[in-house]
C-alpha cells in the first residue's frame, strides 16, 4: 500500500476503514499476515521488520491526538545515545526484542507493552517540533525528561554528543516545566556549561580547598612558560588551570589548551584542569583524590 510506503511501513485502523475495509476485514488481513499488529489499532503493513521512526509512529497514534516522542525517544532521535529495550513487547507479539518509546501526553493512558508513557500537565509549543509525521521534543525539554529517569552521568554524556548546546535553552525548558524531580539535575548541567568569570571560579576553588583542608597554591596569576597561569603550586611544580568558560568555548578552544599545556610540560611543570563541575559537592571528593596525588608527587631533581 502507498499510504504505509510514506508512513514508515505503518498505518492506523482510521485510515484503513476510511478506504473502506470493515473491522472484520482489518481482523482477517491480520490472520493471514497482510497486516501485523503492533498497537490497538496500529499495524504494520505486511510485516513487523520496521524502521525505528516506524516503531516510534506507531506509538504515537497508538496513545492519541498530542501524543509526543520524548526522553530516551527524542533523544535517540537527536543522536544523544540508543534506546532502552522492551523484551515485554516482544514476548507479547512475538516480534524480535525493541527499544521502548517513550511518550509524554496530557490524556490519561497507561503504559502498555513497548510504550513507555509519561502523563504531564502540559507540553509547551516551545518544546515540541514535527519532523514529518513525527511529534518529538526539542533538545532542552528531552534534556528536562531525561533528568528524572537518568543519572547525572548519562546525561552528561548525552549533553556531550550534542555539536552544540546552550545552557540559555535548557533553563528556559526547565522554567517551562516547573516541579520536576530532577530539576537539581538539570541545574547542575546547565552550571556546568554556562560561562563564569576567573574571579567566581577562583573564589569556588579557594573555599574547596579551605572545606578539604588543602594547602592554598603558592602563587596566583603566575606567568609561567609564557602563559599566564590560575594558580601555581611552587614546590611540586604544579599548575591548576580554572577553566569557567561555557561549553561551546571549550570545544572551539580544544587545540590551543593543548598548546598551553604542552609549555607548562616542557618547562617541568604538571598541569591539572579544573571546571566549574569538578567543584560541585558530587564531585569534590574525586577532585581532592586528583589534587592530593598532584601535590604528594615528587619532582624529579634534574626538574627542580
């Protein structure tokens, strides 16, 4: 069938009484493999070995008008990781094992096999795109969802596939879905990527460093090899680099921190990089771990 052809393979039970079959010639098109179901009231047409947007199409109508493709879905459909998969769904139509597809809507619907669905009160136009027949969320609304159902790691590695991201956009997704439970989630992210000045980030690593009872560095806005550095510890021959710039400043900017480095190297120095996150209460105990082994390491006579 043409229609299907366009729709990924799939089409709904609507569609096919309006060209003109019963329901009991829909059921018997099922019976001898012309159609397979997929949903109540979704099929594919002639067989189940579809594309994932057919997989995602057929969960959308399957949950109804306003139905959006959100969290591990919009996600994996904005390159941001692979789906989970949904043996249940499987078992229950005897279909290989698939991702589940997450949906969010405002209609009061339970999950079912292979759809994973999520009730909100509301779903903001600002957050919702099409992309031909499919209804996904934008970037920072699935960066939102996925901070309720993820760890902090896996939606930092999520942020990292991104090409670009702006910290701006996901406050403003999250200002648009108020109380949720991984709103201190979301924050952390976007404090990690925003800019912030030498002199913030300075004062951050100096209250670290007095709250873990660590030796203050010997000088401050030190020039060293040629470059100006953070801070510099003299006896070990460290350099601690504040690095507060946003994210996309620290992607553009990979090759001339490579440079840097390398001087400090060559000129008998070891050099740690700091950001905004390594001083987030979560991570402070590996930062001091990193930090502690820096300092307790001797420097070899002929660099001293």
């Amino acid at each position: 069938m043409a229609l299907a052809n366009a729709q990924f393979g799939v089409v709904h039970d609507g569609q096919l009484t309006r060209r003109g079959l019963t329901r009991g010639a829909i059921d018997q098109r099922v019976r001898v493999g012309r159609l397979t179901r997929l949903h109540d009231g979704v099929f594919a047409w002639g067989h189940a070995a579809l594309s994932r947007e057919g997989r995602w199409l057929a969960a959308q109508w399957a949950c109804g008008p306003g139905s959006t493709l959100t969290h591990w879905t919009a996600g994996a459909a904005a390159g941001m990781g692979a789906e989970p998969t949904s043996p249940a769904h499987a078992l229950a139509f005897g279909l290989p094992f698939e991702p589940e597809v997450h949906i969010s809507t405002t209609r009061s619907i339970a999950s079912r096999p292979g759809i994973v669905v999520h009730r909100v009160q509301r779903l903001d136009p600002a957050d919702v795109q099409r992309r031909g027949l499919l209804r996904l969320s934008r970037v920072p609304r699935t960066l939102v969802d996925l901070a309720d159902v993820a760890s902090y790691d896996e939606l930092r590695s999520a942020v990292d596939t991104l090409r670009y991201f702006s910290p701006a956009a996901l406050r403003g997704a999250q200002s648009r879905a108020p109380g949720r439970s991984g709103r201190g989630l979301v924050t952390r992210l976007f404090e990690a990527d925003e800019a912030h000045t030498k002199s913030e980030l300075e004062r951050r690593f100096l209250r670290f460093l007095r709250s873990r009872g660590l030796p203050r560095p010997d000088r401050l806005n030190e020039w060293v090899a040629g470059h100006k550095a953070d801070c510099v510890y003299v006896g070990p021959r460290l350099v601690v680099e504040l690095d507060g710039r946003a994210y996309h400043e620290r992607r553009t900017q990979l090759d001339a921190d490579h440079r840097r480095d390398e001087a400090y190297q060559l000129s008998g120095h070891r050099i740690l990089r700091l950001l905004w996150d390594d001083l987030h209460p979560a991570n402070v105990t590996a930062t001091e771990a990193r930090l502690r082994a820096m300092l307790d390491r001797r420097v070899p006579e002929s660099m001293a």
